[in-house]
C-alpha cells in the first residue's frame, strides 16, 4: 500500500451528491474548529472484519472521545446524507487499514506479528475524496480541518 492511502477514518460519509459539498464543508467547520485535540493509543494488528477477514488493521483502542466525534459528524451532516449512512458505528473502532485482501479460508490460524503503532495526536480532520482508477483506489485531500 502506498503511505499516501494510510490514513484513519473518523467517518466515512460515502457516495453524495455534488450540490451538497458546500454544505458539508461548512457544517464540518462549525463542528471541527471547536474540536479539542485529543490523542487515542495503539492496541493491536488484527484481521477484519473478524468473520470473514479482508483486511489487516493496525487497531487502536477503542476511545469515547473519538466516538463522540464521529457521532458529531455524523449529526451535524445527517440532513446532507441520502438516507441512513450504511458505514456509521456507535462504537468505532480507530484503525489504519494496512492492507486488503480477498476472502481466505483458514484464516483463524493466522497468527500475527505483534507489532507498536505509534500513539495518534488527532488535531485535524481532512475531507478526502476517494478516486479509483485502474482497479485502485486513491485518496486525494480536498480541505483541512484544524481543531482549536
């Protein structure tokens, strides 16, 4: 995986329409520039989904103030959203993807190399858009956030 893609999602908003990127941008800017900064702690490498695994995560603790945030976002764009955001998780968990997959069986005998992660100081937010081309996908940053 190219380090341009690692990145932490606090909320993915998903497919949505063109006119409704103006309003998006401005109700994370009301929300985001009166976010504390607040840093979450690395847990483990997993497997994920649990079930039926096609990614590897570098997984960090789960953390109530980035659950709250992301509830926040999820509220403050839930009337720019097409219906219910199919991706959002009153629980989530922070994670990098570090890689993907297609399905394996067997994979209850992996065993991972335990691994550090760094600590995460979370100051920013960044809108990205995702651009696939030639079977990948790429990110490509469209506006900071920066938190008080």
């Amino acid at each position: 995986m190219r380090d341009i893609n690692l990145h932490l999602t606090v909320y993915f908003i998903g497919n949505i329409p063109g006119t409704a990127f103006n309003g998006i941008c401005d109700a994370l800017n009301t929300l985001l520039t009166r976010q504390n900064a607040f840093t979450i702690r690395f847990n483990d490498i997993a497997l994920a989904p649990e079930k039926r695994p096609r990614m590897v995560w570098g997984r960090y603790h789960r953390d109530e103030r980035f659950a709250e945030l992301s509830k926040a976002i999820h509220s403050a764009l839930s009337t720019y959203l097409p219906g219910e955001n199919p991706f959002h998780y009153e629980d989530p968990v922070p994670h990098i993807t570090l890689g993907r997959f297609r399905g394996i069986k067997g994979h209850s005998a992996i065993r991972l190399l335990r691994a550090t992660l760094p600590e995460i100081r979370i100051d920013s937010c960044e809108l990205w858009e995702t651009i696939r081309q030639n079977g990948q996908s790429n990110y490509q940053s469209i506006r900071t956030f920066r938190f008080t």
